[in-house]
C-alpha cells in the first residue's frame, strides 16, 4: 500500500477552526455529548414547570376539601400522581415544590461560587500570610460536619426560605475557594499577568479582569455540580422539618409525610423521591460534559 493510499485511508485530523474563542470549542464539544444535553433538557424542563407553575399545576397545591373523600387516593385520570393524607394533589405539590428547590438551589450556589472565587483568587494572587490566613479559615470551615452546622443554625432560627439559602451559600464555599486558589498559583506567573503588572494595573483590576474569567471554566463545572448538592441538603433539611415549613409544599417534607404509608399510599412519597433523584442526575450530568468540554487535555 503506498504511501498516498495510507493518507487517504486515514481519517481527517479535527483541528478548531482558526480563531475559534475556548468557549466556541466548548460549546462544540458540549452538542456532541448526547448525556449533557439531555441533562440540559431536563434541567430546562424543569425550570419552565417551575416559573409556570401557576398554569402548569392542575390544582392549588395547599388546598383541602374533602379530606374523607379525596384522602390518599391512587394515581387516577383526575389525580396523576395521587392525593397526600389531606387530599392535596401530588403532581401539583412537585411542581410547585421545583420552584422551592430550584431558587433555594440556584441562589445558594451563586453566594458560595462568588465568595469561594473570590476567596481563592485572593488567597492564590497573593500568597503569603493572605493565602495561609484564607486557606487555614477554610479548613476550619471543612473541618466541622455539614449536615450537623446546618441542623444548629437553622435549629437556632425560625426556618425561612432565606435562612436556609443563606445558610447553605455561606458553607459551600471552601470547595470553590480550593478550586479557584490551584488555579490562580498556575495563572499569576503567566506572561500576561506580568505584563498587566508592568502597565501598573491595580491588583484588583488584575484578579477581577484579568484572573477571575481565566478560570471561569472550573468554578462553572463545580457550579453546576453544587447545585444537586445543594438539592439534596435542602430536601435533607426538609425531610427532618427544619427546611421550608408547611403548608409550603417541598420535596422533602413531601417524603416525609409519605414514610409513614409507604406501602398503603407508596405514591406520596414515590414520585417527590424520584423527582429529586432525576433532578440531582441532571444536573450532574451537564456538570460532567462541561468539565469534559472545557477540559483542553481532551480538545484532541
């Protein structure tokens, strides 16, 4: 076989297209994953049940009426999912609970995200007593168990949509803050923060436009991931009765009320259980093909 033959056997090489941004390239890489995008369908679905929810739900997710009548009855035409032990609709009680667990979610993620990156770009730009001081406070931070530090605070308040996004944001930080700090002792050596500094740029110009959008790439993936964490820990929070208060409808506390029947009426807490364990999947599976897509040691 000669040489020319071997050549045109041999498939193309996939080189980005030139002038192509690193976000380009990711977003390429990200279509192609079939995973990530049907994570994203779900988180999208979701998200529309959630905004939409008062035309999306079939009933009002808190009303009673007849409870005799309308009490733990199985998924039928007029109740999908069931009723709960007051008669509630159960499908009505997930979709309203998605917008609960998704704000709580979202919002809590973006406070840690900012606080843990800003945390460890200042603990990696400047080294030293800044970076032993950051780093030694997010230790301690690790150092106590999460789910007890959460059970204490909320414990010690009266439990409020607020308070647990706030309590949530401010103890998931350190992972970002971790990430970020590996990140930033890499950049500030690199020519182009050397050059920002021979031009007298201010230390904060360098790390908010210089620092901070070079290592947006791992804080989204560990954002993405952070938000099915934070999920499951508000639905913990709820299922134990320290999370959002009744007659608010949550996934969790929806669990809850449904562990006592799980045989009799294992609907109640069936579905709610299965909504948080395909939300969490989602979420994860859009963080795993952006960390793929934006991995350049995988851009072959």
């Amino acid at each position: 076989m000669t040489e020319g033959t071997l050549r045109a056997a041999a498939p193309p090489a996939v080189h980005p297209r030139e002038g192509d941004s690193q976000w380009a390239i990711a977003a390429r890489r990200f279509r192609r994953d079939r995973l990530a995008l049907g994570g994203l369908a779900l988180v999208v679905i979701l998200s529309a049940l959630a905004i939409f929810a008062p035309l999306a739900a079939p009933y009002d997710p808190i009303a009673q009426h007849d409870i005799v009548a309308t009490s733990l009855q199985p998924p039928s035409p007029a109740h999908a999912l069931g009723t709960d032990l007051f008669g509630r609709d159960v499908l009505s009680r997930i979709i309203y609970g998605a917008r609960i667990s998704l704000t709580i979610g979202f919002l809590a993620v973006i406070i840690s995200v900012t606080l843990g990156t800003l945390l460890g770009a200042v603990a990696g730009y400047f080294g030293g007593w800044a970076d032993t001081l950051v780093m030694r406070f997010t230790d301690t931070v690790l150092a106590f168990p999460r789910l007890i530090l959460l059970i204490l605070i909320v414990a010690l308040f009266h439990p409020s949509v607020l308070l647990i996004i706030l309590v949530l944001g401010f103890t998931q930080w350190p992972g970002t803050a971790r990430i970020v700090r590996g990140e930033v002792l890499s950049l500030r050596e690199r020519e182009f923060i050397q050059a920002a500094r021979a031009l007298g740029f201010g230390r904060a110009r360098i790390i908010l436009r210089h620092i901070v959008p070079n290592v947006l790439g791992p804080v989204i993936v560990a954002a993405t991931l952070g938000i099915g964490n934070t999920i499951v820990l508000e639905a913990g929070l709820s299922f134990l009765g320290l999370g959002v208060q009744p007659p608010m409808p949550s996934w969790g506390s929806m669990v809850a009320d449904g562990r006592g029947n799980l045989i009799g009426a294992w609907w109640v807490a069936t579905f709610p259980g299965l909504t948080i364990v395909l939300t969490v999947l989602a979420f994860n599976l859009v963080g795993d093909g952006l960390r793929d897509a934006l991995d350049p040691r995988l851009r072959q």
